[in-house]
C-alpha cells in the first residue's frame, strides 16, 4: 500500500517544471497572450524535447506508454507555469482516443508523430456532453456535416478528432474543416469552433456501436483540466502566501494578520487533498477501471469548485495589486476559469457523476 | 502508486477478518457511555490478547507488546469500521502514550495496566472558564504544603468525569514564572475528598461534558508527570494524539453511505430523495469532498509508513475532517424537511423516554450536527487550526505579543 509518486514520477514533474520556470516566466506568457500564439514554437519544440506528447502514445508506436498520472503531473506544470501550449486535446484526449479505437493504420499513422510533436490534434467533443447553439455533428458516408463547439486546441491544430451524435470519433483535415477561433478569458489557449459540411472524415472503428471510447476519452480530459486547475490554483496560493509575507500595512506584513493568514490556511485546506483526489483519479484510469469514470467526474467537479475558490481568494490576499493587468495574476484566475467550463461544469458533471452510480 | 497490500498485509487483513467473523457476537454494542461494562472490559481483553487492542504498548505493562507498524494498525481500524464492530483502546490515548514516554517506572507499572483492561477509567482535566485556546493561561493552582499539593480551582469540559476513577490534570505550580513554564501535570484519583463533579449540559440536551471543581484537594506531590514547571510540555504531547483523532476520514465516509441510504428509502411526494435533482448535486458534491480527503488520509499514511513528516497534508484533518461532519449532518437534515427539526428533548436516544412521532435515525442527524459543531470548537477550535496552518505549515508570521502582566516573564 504506497500512495505517493514514486521517484521517476517526481524526476518527469521536477525536469517539467524546471524547463518551464526557465523558458516560461510571466513574460513570455504575456509576450505570446497578447500575440495571440498559443502554440509558440520554441515553447512546444521544448517540450517535444521533454517527451511529454509521448507520455500516453504506446510504445510500439513511438511513444514512452506511460499512464495518466504522468500526464497529470505534467498538466499540473502546465496549470502552474499558465504555459501557452496545446496538451489536454492534443497530448492526451487524442492519443487515448486513437490508442483506444483507432485501426492499426490509424495508430501507425498518427500516434508516432503525435508523439514527435509533429501534429497537433483538435479535439470536438463538447455536443457528447451538452449541446449549445446548435452544436452537433453527423456522420454519413465517411463525411461529416455540422458544428462542433469549443474545439480543444482547435485553432492550433492540424487534424481534428470530432464526435458525432453518436459518440463515434472521426479524423478530419483542419485545413479541409472552416476552423475559427473562439476568443476566451484565458488567451493561453486555444478553444475553436469547427464547422463542417460533408468534410472528409475517417472513423475510427473501435468508437462505433457503444461510447465506451469517446467516455474515456472525455474522462481523460477531465482528469487533465482538474489537474491544470490543481498546478495553476497552487500557484496563486504560493504567490498570495509569497505576498502576504513581504506586503507591509500598519507596519506589519499583512500575513500576520488573522484575516489574511485564516485566507490563506482555508486555500490550502481546500486545494491540499485535491492533490490527492487528481492522483487517484488519473491513477484509476486503468489501475482501477470500475471507478475510473466516476473519478474523473469527481477530480473535474471539485477542482472546478476549490479552484474558483482559490483564484478569487487568492487575489483578493493581493489587495488591489491582484486586480491589475500588470501582476499578471489574472493569467491563472483567467486559466482556472476555462478549466471549469470545459467538458462540463461542475453540475453537469455532478449529475454524471449520479448516473454513473445508478442515483439517476 | 500501489494501493495493494503486500502478502503479508493481506494475510492479516485476513486474519482480522475471520477473527471478527468468529468473535462478532463477544462485541459489546458500537457506544456505550459510562463505565465499561462487564461485557465491554472482557471484549477489550480479547482483543489484547489478539493484538488487536493495546498491541505497541509493551507486555511488561499489559500490552500485546508488538513492533509499531502504522499499516497494520491501519487494517485493523478499517476493519473493525466496516465490521461495525467496537474496536478496542489503548487505554486513554493521550494519557498512556504520555506516560510511555515521560512516566517514571512505578506510574506505567500502577496506571497502564488497569487503564488499558478498562478497569481504571480517566478524565482530562485541561481546559478552564478562563482559559480554552489561551489553555496555557489555566490558573487552577496547585500549592505545595509538606508531602502534597494542594489544589484549588476549576475545570471544564472534563467529558467522563462523572465516572472516571483519575484524573490527569494541568495546574500552576509556580505562579511567578512565564505562563509556559509555570504548569504541571499531576494524575489524582476522583475520589480525592474536595472533588465535585457538576454536569454540563449542552446544547445537544445531553450531558457528556462537566465542571469539575476543586478545593483543597490534597495529593502527594510523587503524583507528577515530568518535573514541576514541565506540565505544558508534558501535555503537548497528548494533545497531538487527540488532535491526530478529530476528523477521521473513515467516520465521513460511513456516514455518506448513510445519507445514500437514507436518500433512497426516504421519499417527497411519494418520489425517493434521490430523484430530486437539486439533493442529487448536492449528495455528489459532499462524496468528492469526502473522497478528496479519504484519498488525503491514504497520503497521510503512506508518509507515516515511510517515517516521514506528512507536513500539510496531516494539518488539515482536523479542520476538514469536522467541517465535513458538520456539512453531512446539515445536509441529512434538509432533506427531510420538517421530519429534520423532530428531536427528543434528551437528546439522541432520548425518544426511549419521550415520544417523539416520526423520528428519524433516533434524532442522530440533529444531534450530530451540534455535536459536530462542539468538534469544530473542541480539540483547538477552527480558528486556531487557521492559525496552526498560516504558521507551522505555510510559514507565514504570528502576531504580534501582547504582555500578559498575570505572569512572570511578562510574556504571553
């Protein structure tokens, strides 16, 4: 019984997290928010160099096969340096989608350069969990016709991964597809509506007949946002601490008072045991598959909640510093906010959270 | 991550089990208040002779006398949880592990014996009016006249004074020396002429708590743990056991599964409670905040396994472990509506003497939810958890000091 990282999973979160406090200080984040490039090539040449595309992608194509814990991990470097690069679409939702259900082709096609960092995935599976403004796509004849709503990564990407109506996913060109942005609060990513009329489009065969494939693909997501949540809300927590021990009023550092002290010890008692609960659930995903889905749903809802917890408090301990553009705290307040509305907000996942244990 | 047991940790998995399956009906019921019954002290001697009670303290003091090992002493707190079976003790434990490690010889061969048979009973005696989280401030004094003490003063929150046959208890030895340093730990009987117990009733209706007073009580100065003067160090180290006690994971969890119980037999317009949407989300909500900190405690314990320092995640227990009670009782109590307002004027279990029509779980959930906010005071309040936190474990700076003019030293 041993639930920690073990010392090759605290080497991949410390090298992560290492490169990203040398290459990605605030700086260059600002630098690529305000140019609106959330794909900076030397950011994401980088972390190809790193391995962390490969983490997911088996190792017979390419790829180092390890498990969703090693991709949380790296989620949570992510979350916490606001890193303006694709991953939770492009690293994780695709490679689990293709490893899961695609043909041999289509592994040997995709996976391996998944893996090398040579094409980026958009990921469409929004309408799976909830349809807005008439979002939805159909599949016929090996083309696809509709629109698919907050693409993951979609504006960077070079193919999408979409799912119909039926949950089946399909491989589509970006280029064949009419792919634009969708401005959001975090400009460090990119989310994109995609829309398509009769687009060539490949199925991948073992997501037909049951949603078994685009679910776990969804709980994958789901897994990696709570961890990105985790990574960011943790680093506006070190910053509100770091504050509260310097900033000086009454001739006192303002940590010292209750007020300020109780804020921040009720952050860290709310965000500590969801560094747990994300490790249980990424390490669920194929050590303990009966509670897999039911983790994801759990670590997605209670990382959406303590991290809108955290980022509204953790600014307010930053007094009216917190407030400006010029800290830069916005950019993880901003981050934690499109983690919690993506692939289902907190009550909707709650509910399917309900319907996995019969409650519904 | 390997949430497996080694063999040898699920062979005594095993073990604990069929030991439960063959011995259940020995079990005294889960609680009983009062002294332990005839029933209750030979279960407690089973257990002792299995390892399953008393098993680190050493056998020289009645103890099974086995090598600490955090993980099996885990696996027989969650079995015997989900067995709903009455564990065992360890006697008293913030006062045996107290005298294990600063009582002379003679104190640990008269005291942890009987108390870890059930057959000597204890109260703590820290707490005062005036003095709860400022406990260091107490000034029930203690004056030495000859070979004794003499004791004068009072205490609060004595839970079991009504039956315990001891007392440990704080009191100021040397009044003109910085509040620290002034206090000292002393064990007297309850029987000791000048002892009165009064009852303290408390919200819930019950009495668990008690004023006990004290005047000139007279014990024999050997009666001391540690040296004059040391008692606040003394006792530090059994506040952190109590401390280590408050917020058990595996108590939300049993609860939740109640809830989940409750919300499928309970119905509103004829529709079970887990049909309503508005319950559901909010049922959901409370299991991941329950998990968060079931999965929290498995972290807790696999540094205590590996002898290091959990840090921050231990810290937090107590203050999430409580407010997470309280929350599952409030919520218990919302969803059955005005049926969650019924409660006999005794407290729980009270309906055995008053009719109480339509209660449920025999006013539990009311009595839980106050009893849990007493948690959330009791044991170091909430409020200085925050603190705990802020300071031991984020670093962040005290208080300024206030001189406090009633002690020497002239120092809080």
């Amino acid at each position: 019984m041993e639930f920690a990282l073990n010392e090759e999973q605290r080497m991949l979160q410390e090298s992560v997290r290492g490169y990203l406090e040398a290459s990605c200080p605030l700086d260059r984040v600002r630098a690529a928010a305000d140019a609106g490039d959330t794909r900076p090539a030397d950011l994401w040449e980088g972390l190809v160099d790193l391995g962390v595309h490969a983490i997911l992608v088996p190792e017979e194509y390419g790829g180092v096969g390890l498990g969703h814990l090693e991709a949380a991990l790296v989620a949570e470097c992510l979350g916490g340096a606001v890193a303006p690069v694709p991953y939770v679409g492009s690293s994780v939702m695709a490679p689990v989608a293709l490893a899961l259900a695609g043909s041999d082709a289509q592994k040997d096609a995709w996976l391996p350069r998944i893996a090398r960092g040579e094409t980026v995935f958009g990921v469409g599976v929004t309408e799976q969990i909830g349809s807005r403004e008439s979002g939805g796509v159909a599949a016929a004849g090996g083309t696809l016709t509709g629109k698919a709503m907050f693409v993951l990564d979609g504006a960077d990407a070079d193919m999408l991964l979409i799912a119909d109506r039926d949950g089946a996913l399909h491989i589509a060109r970006a280029a064949d597809a009419d792919v634009k942005r969708l401005p959001t609060i975090d400009r460090t990513r990119s989310t994109s509506e995609v829309s398509l009329e009769a687009t060539a489009a490949e199925v991948l065969p073992g997501s037909t007949g049951s949603r078994a494939a685009v679910l776990a693909t969804i709980d994958a997501g789901r897994t990696m946002l709570a961890a990105d949540t985790l990574g960011a809300a943790q680093n506006m927590l070190d910053q509100a601490i770091a504050y509260a021990k310097e900033r000086r009023q009454f001739n006192r550092v303002i940590g010292s008072f209750q007020a300020v002290k109780h804020l921040c010890a009720e952050m860290a008692a709310a965000l500590e045991p969801c560094r747990s609960l994300v490790w249980y659930a990424a390490h669920a995903s194929r050590a303990i598959p009966d509670e897999a889905r039911l983790m994801a749903c759990h670590a997605k809802a209670h990382l959406s909640e303590v991290g809108r917890f955290v980022a509204r408090t953790a600014t307010e301990v930053h007094g009216g510093m917190g407030f400006t553009d010029l800290l830069g705290l916005h950019y993880w307040f901003k981050r934690i906010g499109l983690d919690r509305q993506l692939l289902g907000a907190p009550e909707i996942v709650r509910e399917e959270a309900a319907t996995v244990q019969g409650w519904v | 991550m390997d949430l497996a047991y080694s063999p040898e940790y699920a062979a005594f998995r095993d073990e604990v089990r069929a030991f439960l399956d063959s011995h259940r009906d020995l079990a005294p019921p889960p609680m009983q208040r009062g002294k332990p019954s005839e029933q209750a002290k030979a279960w407690q001697q089973l257990l002792i002779e299995h390892g399953y009670a008393a098993r680190t303290i050493p056998k020289e003091y009645g103890g099974y006398g086995a090598e600490p090992d955090i993980l099996k002493s885990h696996i027989i707190a969650e079995e015997f949880g989900k067995a709903r079976i009455r564990p065992g003790h360890d006697g008293d434990n913030r006062l045996v592990p107290t005298l294990l490690e600063l009582g002379t010889e003679e104190q640990k061969r008269t005291y942890i014996p009987p108390t870890i048979r059930g057959e000597m009973t204890w109260c703590q005696g820290y707490s005062e009016p005036g003095s709860g989280s400022d406990l260091a401030s107490l000034s029930t004094k203690a004056e030495v006249d000859g070979d004794d003490f003499v004791i004068n003063g009072q205490k609060i929150w004595t839970s079991g004074a009504q039956y315990a046959d001891m007392i440990f208890c704080l009191v100021r030895t040397e009044p003109d020396a910085p509040k620290h340093q002034g206090i000292s730990y002393l064990l007297f009987p309850m029987d000791t002429p000048g002892i009165e117990v009064r009852p303290l009733v408390t919200m819930t209706g019950e009495a668990t708590f008690n004023e006990t007073f004290f005047t000139d009580v007279r014990v024999p100065t050997s009666q001391i743990v540690g040296r004059r003067g040391e008692g606040w160090f003394v006792a530090n180290a059994t506040l952190k056991h109590e401390r280590g006690g408050l917020g058990d994971p595996n108590q939300a969890e049993s609860r939740f599964h109640q809830i989940v119980e409750m919300m499928r037999e309970e119905t509103l317009d004829g529709e079970p409670l887990l049909s309503q949407a508005t319950y559901r989300d909010r049922l959901v909500a409370l299991q991941g905040q329950m998990l968060a900190m079931k999965f929290n405690g498995m972290r807790v314990l696999t540094h205590n396994v590996r002898d290091e320092e959990p840090g921050l995640p231990r810290w937090i227990v107590k203050l999430n472990g409580c407010e997470l009670n309280h929350r599952m009782a409030e919520m218990a109590i919302d969803i059955l509506g005005e049926l969650g307002v019924l409660y006999p004027s005794k407290g729980f279990g009270g309906h055995r003497d008053e009719d109480v029509p339509y209660l449920r779980d025999a006013g539990f959930w009311q009595q839980r939810y106050m009893m849990d906010l007493g948690l959330i005071i009791g044991g170091g309040t909430a409020q200085i958890q925050k603190n705990m936190i802020g300071e031991r474990a984020l670093g962040l700076p005290k208080e300024p000091k206030v001189a406090d003019p009633r002690f020497g030293g002239g120092a809080a």
